[in-house]
C-alpha cells in the first residue's frame, strides 16, 4: 500500500492523487458520489444525452494577486473551483484524479479523459471521503497509475496517425485553435494550440499549449511529442512560428501570456524554443524581442521577426534589433479588422504576402514591404483583386515543394477554437491568390447519384456539385447558400434577406467579394461534414474561391432558387466520416 493512503491532509496539499473503482450502471442515473479524502473534491454523478457522466469538483488556492489582476474574476476563480467531466460506459471502470500544481488529469481506464490547469495548494477537507476512493498527497508517477488502472496510460488527442480531413482532436470538449506550418525534410509539419472548454480552461485564461504532427504527403498525418506542454502554473501559450536554420535545427517562436497571472508577470511576452530534430524541445531557451503573437520570416540573409506590427532582424535568431517600428498596419482588438494577432509571412515567385489578424492581407515586392500606402495617399504596394479570408479563424499559410498550403480553423459551437481546415492558395499572374480546397485532404464520395430540388439530405456527411448559369440560392434548412452574379458574390447565411452582420473570421454569416466567372457557367460544390459538435458547411466555386461556416443544425432538405438561372449535373455522393 501507498504511503499516505487513507490518510487525510493534514495541511493544503502542492499535489494529489484521488483513484477509485465504479460500477457504471446502463441507465443513467444522477447521484452524488461524495467527497474525496483530504482534499476538497467532490464527485457526481450526471446523466447526459442519454449517458452516465462524471463530474469532479476540485477546489485549490489561487493566489490573491492572480484574483486581483482579473477585473471581472468568476465565482469559480474567486473559490478556487474547477471541474472535469467525461462521459462513462456502462461496467466496472477504474478511474483517477492527479493534481500536480497545475495539470488536473481525469483518467478513464487509462484514458485521459478530461483535463484542467488550475494553480494552487489543494484545499484541504476532513473526513474520509467516498466509500473505496483512496487519495495521496503527491502526484502519483505514470508507472504508479498504469498499475493502478492495469494498462498503459494514453491520451487520445496526441497519440498515433490521424486523418486530418475537418479534424478535431478526440474527446468531448476539446478543439484545434491557431495552426502554424513549417516545411522540412521529412514533410510538413503543423503545430497548433490545443484547446479544451473553449477557451475557458484555466479560469478563462485559456491554458493552450503546442501539439505537433507531420505528414510526408498531406494525406498521412501522425502525432509527434508536444512541441509545448504547460509544465509551470504561469504558462498559457500564444500563437507563434517555426523556422529551421543552416544547421538543420530548429527554432520556435511564441508568446507566452503570463500577463494573465500574478506568478508569470515577468515572464510575458515573446520566447524563443529552441530543438535539434524538431522532436525534443527547450523550452523558454531565450528571450525574444517585444511582446504580441510573433511571426519569423528569412530574407536578404537575415532572420526576422514580425510581433505587434513591428519588425525585428537577428542573423542568430537570438540576438534581435527593432528596424521597422511600424512594418505592419494595426488596429484596435475590437475594430474586426487587422489586428495584431497571429502574423504570418511568406514569399512566392518574387511576391511577400502578410496576413494579420481576422482580416488583414497585403502583398509586396519586397519582403521587407512597404505595406503601407505612400506619405502622399498613393499605393507603393501591390493591392489584391481579393482577400484570401473565406470564414477561418487566422489562417496560416506555407510553401511546401513548390505549392502554397494554408490551415485554419473554424470555430465550433465554443466561443473559441474548432475545426481543422485545409486549402491550397494559387498565383495569379499580378500576384493576387486563389484559392481551393486541399486536394489531398478533399473527401470524395464512392458513389455519385442524381439529387432534384427539394430532396431530403443524407443523415451523414455529404458532396454536392452542379454546374449554374446566373444566380442561386442553394437552401439547406439549417444555412442558404446565396450567389449573386451582379454583385460578384457568394455568402453562407441564415438571413437571406439582410447583409452579414458579424465578421467573417467568426464563421457564421460569411460574405465574399469580388468572386470573378460568375458572369459565366461555373462550377459549385459544397461539402456538408458532420463534426462531433454540429455541420462543416464547406463550397468552393469555380476551384478558385472557397467560403466556408459551421452550424449546429443539421442540414435537412436541399431547396432551389436560381432565379432564371440554368442548373445541370446536379449530384450528391454520401461521405464515409473520418477513421
């Protein structure tokens, strides 16, 4: 037997683990479970969706300078409360709660089920807890759980190959936020923030961290370590960039938001990770310059960093000098248009293109601009015919053997983080950008079937294509998808008759502009993907532009107003989900 066992906590606890054994009945019946010994955790029972749930309750003690930075602190935060819950198959299941200071894990069999990041000695309660729970005063090693649960711990969301087509990672409450991609020898790599509760882990501080897999061809994705897991209680991750050197190694730049917390104040701002093979990482291995989402970029034999609008060089990736205090145009968090999130710059057959924040995208000649409009009102920059911002949420884009890759994500029904979602951008001559969807990562329907106006949708995922002359309406119960010729452009709605009334990037009312062939035949298809939380509602018109929104009703009927117009080779092809 463990020492320590049974017994309770004699004082606030830096670290604990609860484990306990329960019969699962297969009618959801609610009740409470009781407390755990020592610390002040309550278990319940939940029936949900027709499922049995467990709820745990733990209460830990934030400091008061964390507290008193939040102007509006939650009563959860204020009582040091935070939760983790996940859905139980009927049958005997073994479970565990290990606190460590600032990871709370819930293990199902050794499942990591569920997660949080609150920080804080466990508040202590007496008693002896729950009938068959036992509890330490330490986090238990992963060996010490594996033996308790009777098989080797796993975490579904970071383990293993992946398809990649409309991702999220495994769970109930988990979600894709900021991507970055990186090109190198072995393929591409995407490192993205993992989410959980939709930004409202960590008393709403987010608590994100870097996960990061690879693919050697797009269409094979596998899993690597976790570029930045939160090991420190201050530590919540912002978006950021990875580079490779002359040397073959790697370095990563990103935020770090300590600001959010007492404990990290002195540690906000911008790092450097630094890893010989992309696999093990250092991290906070050195200062980086300034503060904000960081982008780095190489051109005319120096290394630069873009964060806040403001450029950086170093020829080490180490050593940084301000040399444009005002590179990039920005603009208030609220104004919707580009702010000072998640840079990214590339350059593409003599062009440099800067995204930033939910709308901002311009192009140059030189990769180190200008980007703004002459002194005298003129433009010394190249302006698109277009943007390239179609619904996601702060796409990033790559050069990758000689083609463009792009990745964002859409949001969910959470009011942050979401979906997975691929695109390829295509060079016009004057270097504006087309774009389509990822073939390699395009799901394509075995079967292919003749669909009338006013037919019932399949109940699962499914591809539409047709070919229209003039404009349409395509009615899908839950979204209508409008084309509009004479206006050169296509929007998702569910307000038909009025204008998308909130910004694009939130992937709900999304409107494009300047949609060039619609004054000709053009090819439309539309992808409606059954996601864990709602409906991917993807169209791409002509194979050069894309406008994409999420729902979380279920597209029911297709209806048909196409005003004039001729519709031919109107098809649907069911979709098989995800592996």
């Amino acid at each position: 037997m463990l020492a320590g066992m049974h017994h309770p906590f004699a004082a606030p606890a830096a670290a604990a683990t609860w484990f306990f054994a329960l019969n699962v009945p297969t009618s959801p019946r609610p009740r409470r479970l009781g407390r755990g010994p020592g610390g002040d955790l309550a278990l319940r029972l939940l029936a949900c969706d027709g499922a049995t749930w467990l709820e745990a309750t733990l209460r830990v003690i934030p400091s008061a300078a964390t507290i008193a930075r939040r102007q509006h602190p939650s009563a959860d935060l204020l009582a040091g409360r935070v939760r983790v819950r996940a859905p139980l198959a009927p049958g005997r299941r073994r479970l565990s709660l290990r606190y460590d200071g600032c990871h709370l894990e819930l293990h199902v069999d050794g499942v990591l089920a569920d997660e949080e990041w609150p920080y804080g000695a466990v508040v202590p309660c007496r008693g002896a807890g729950a009938p068959g729970m036992r509890a330490v005063a330490r986090a238990m090693s992963d060996r010490e759980l594996a033996a308790w649960h009777r098989r080797p711990l796993r975490d579904p969301t970071a383990t293993g190959p992946f398809a990649a087509t409309y991702w999220r990672p495994p769970g109930h409450d988990t979600a894709v936020g900021d991507v970055m991609l990186t090109a190198a020898d072995d393929g591409l790599h995407l490192l993205w923030l993992f989410d959980r509760h939709g930004h409202g882990a960590k008393w709403h501080a987010g608590a994100h961290q870097f996960r990061h897999a690879v693919s050697p061809d797009l269409k094979r994705w596998r899993h690597l370590p976790a570029a930045l897991p939160i090991r420190r209680p201050w530590e919540s991750f912002g978006t950021g960039a990875a580079v490779i050197d002359g040397n073959g190694a790697w370095h990563l730049a990103y935020q770090v938001h300590g600001e959010r917390f007492a404990e990290g104040e002195g540690q906000a701002g911008v790092w450097m990770a630094t890893s010989s093979d992309g696999r093990e990482w250092l991290e906070h291995a050195a200062r980086g310059p300034g503060a904000g989402d960081p982008t780095v970029y190489r051109a005319k034999d120096c290394w630069h960093l873009v964060a806040s609008g403001r450029r950086h060089e170093s020829a080490d990736l180490r050593s940084w000098r301000l040399a444009d205090d005002a590179f990039l145009p920005v603009m208030p968090m609220d104004s919707g248009g580009p702010t000072l999130e998640c840079p990214c710059l590339w350059t593409w057959n003599g062009w440099t293109y800067a995204l930033q924040g939910r709308t901002g995208f311009w192009l140059a000649r030189d990769p180190l601009g200008p980007f703004w409009p002459g002194p005298d009102g003129s433009r010394t920059v190249a302006q698109p015919r277009w943007d390239i911002y179609d619904g996601l949420f702060v796409p990033m884009a790559a050069m990758w053997r000689g083609r463009c890759i792009l990745a964002g994500w859409l949001r969910g029904d959470q009011p942050w983080g979401g979906v997975l979602v691929w695109r390829e951008l295509l060079q016009e001559a004057d270097g504006t950008l087309a774009m389509r969807w990822l073939p390699e990562l395009t799901p394509s329907p075995r079967r292919w079937r003749p669909i009338i106006d006013g037919a019932r949708l399949p109940d699962g995922s499914w591809r539409l294509a047709l070919t229209c002359s003039g404009p349409l309406s395509l009615d899908l119960g839950c979204a209508t998808l409008i084309v509009e010729p004479e206006q050169r452009r296509a929007r998702w709605t569910s307000k038909p008759e009025g204008a998308p009334a909130e910004p694009i990037a939130y992937g709900r009312e999304v409107a494009i502009t300047a949609v060039e062939g619609l004054d000709r035949p053009y090819a439309l298809e539309v992808i409606a993907w059954r996601d864990r939380d709602g409906w991917v509602l993807d169209a791409c018109l002509g194979g050069r532009r894309t406008l994409i929104c999420f729902r979380t009703a279920r597209p029911v009927r297709l209806a048909l107003a196409a005003g004039g117009a001729s519709i031919s080779g109107m098809r649907l092809g069911e979709l098989r989900p995800s592996p």
